[in-house]
C-alpha cells in the first residue's frame, strides 16, 4: 500500500541516498476516497519501515493518543537511532518536540503552508477556525496562530514549505532559522510559452475534498488549458465538493 502514497514516494527518494527511514504513520488512508481498507500495521520496504501505531488520523493527531503512545513512539525511535527528526505539519510537532528533547537530535518541520497571519486559516485551519466570532472576527484566530508558529520555528532547526507563494517571503517570523521552500511538482512553473495543442488525453484521479485545497485547484484550471500542449482533460475523482 505504501508505493501509492505520495508522501511515501518523498522518502523513498532519500532512502535511495543511503539513507535509512523510519516513519510513524496511522493506518487509515484518506488521500485515495473513503471507506478504504486501513493499511497494514507495518511495513517495510528496503530502507524504509514504516510503523502505522494510530488506526485514524484523527487519533494522530490528538494529545491524548500521542500521549498514550508516547512510550511506543520513544521506544521505536530510540531503537533506529536517527541522526534527525522530520516533522510532517504542525499538528504533530508535541510528539516530534518530545522526541527532539529525549535524543538530542535535531528537528525539521515540513507544512503544506507556511502560517501567514493575512490569510490566518490557510494553515491550521480546522483549530483556529474554531475561535472566530464576530465581535473579535479574526484577532483571536491570528493571535493564537502567530503563538503556535512562533512555537514551531524556535523549536524547529529548519522548516520546509511546499507552497509557492513562501518562495517569495520571509516565513521565519524574525526567528533565526533555515526556511526552505521545496515545491510539489504540480507546482513547479511551466515554461513553455507558446505550442500547438495535440490530441492527446491527461487525465487526473484523485480525491476531491476540503482539505485538498480545491479554491486554488480551480483557479489554475484555466491556466493550465491555456498553456499545456494537452488538448482534453479528464478530473475524476470522489469528494465533498464537487458542485462545480
């Protein structure tokens, strides 16, 4: 199962550098539609073990199951002995400060998006949205925010985003570390100014929910009709919004 999901495909590559991998993941897979089969509870794959301790995302991350885990996640860890910790979004960094703390390695924080307090809900959206109202609107959703971000980049040795408006700004907050902006493929900039259309067929299949980020999905739809040499398009996919 694990050759299907895109983030195993990013470790994949660093464990073909000789580096060896250990992931601490859940076992339920909500990148490829509901209702799917929940993954092994382990796997390895050459360089690569991956141990799925949570059965639900949600349980991944919550404090409470992180802290009743947390004995299991240090035993795992400590047992592979890494050389750094690679946090994937803010929501699991408790767990990965935890454990930066107990083996004096160091931490590197990977979000989808950098937190920008003009667009406060971009990231973390489903906590701080919580916190709206309309007295204060968005102040309390922002202050608290700017806390949690400035909580993960003092405690972070470096932080990577993947979207690509940070390649164009300062996402550290004034904190001293590396930022690092690595895009995702469909993100990487077409070149090609001017080509004649040709027949043939793209066709993309996947999952078309909230958190899949679907306003900027649609908004590049046109631009990417304009200036692919593919003629026709096909988007197939299952979701919560497809409305349009």
């Amino acid at each position: 199962m694990a050759k299907y999901n895109d983030n195993y495909a990013i470790y994949n590559e660093i464990s073909k550098k000789n580096n060896k991998v250990l992931i601490i993941t859940q076992r339920e897979n909500i990148n490829k539609g509901r209702d799917q089969p929940l993954n092994p509870k382990m796997e390895i794959s050459e360089n690569i073990i991956i141990h799925r301790i949570f059965n639900r995302l949600k349980h991944l991350k919550s404090f409470t199951y992180q802290i009743i885990f947390s004995r299991k996640i240090y035993s795992l860890t400590n047992s592979f002995k890494p050389d750094i910790i690679i946090c994937e979004e803010v929501s699991n960094f408790r767990m990965a400060l935890r454990l930066k703390k107990k083996l004096k390695i160091p931490l590197v924080t990977r979000v989808e998006f950098a937190y920008n307090p003009d667009v406060p809900y971009r990231q973390m959206e489903r906590f701080l949205s919580k916190f709206k109202n309309p007295i204060t609107k968005d102040f309390i959703p922002k202050l608290i925010g700017t806390k949690i971000w400035n909580w993960v980049t003092q405690n972070s040795e470096g932080v990577i985003s993947c979207f690509f408006e940070d390649n164009k700004r300062d996402f550290s907050h004034g904190n001293d570390l590396l930022t690092t902006y690595i895009p995702w493929p469909s993100n990487i900039p077409i070149k090609t100014k001017s080509a004649k259309k040709n027949k043939d067929t793209a066709v993309f299949i996947g999952a078309f929910d909230r958190h899949k980020n679907l306003e900027e999905f649609l908004t590049i739809i046109p631009e990417l009709l304009n200036k692919s040499v593919i003629e026709k398009f096909i988007f197939v996919g299952t979701g919560d919004i497809c409305t349009w």
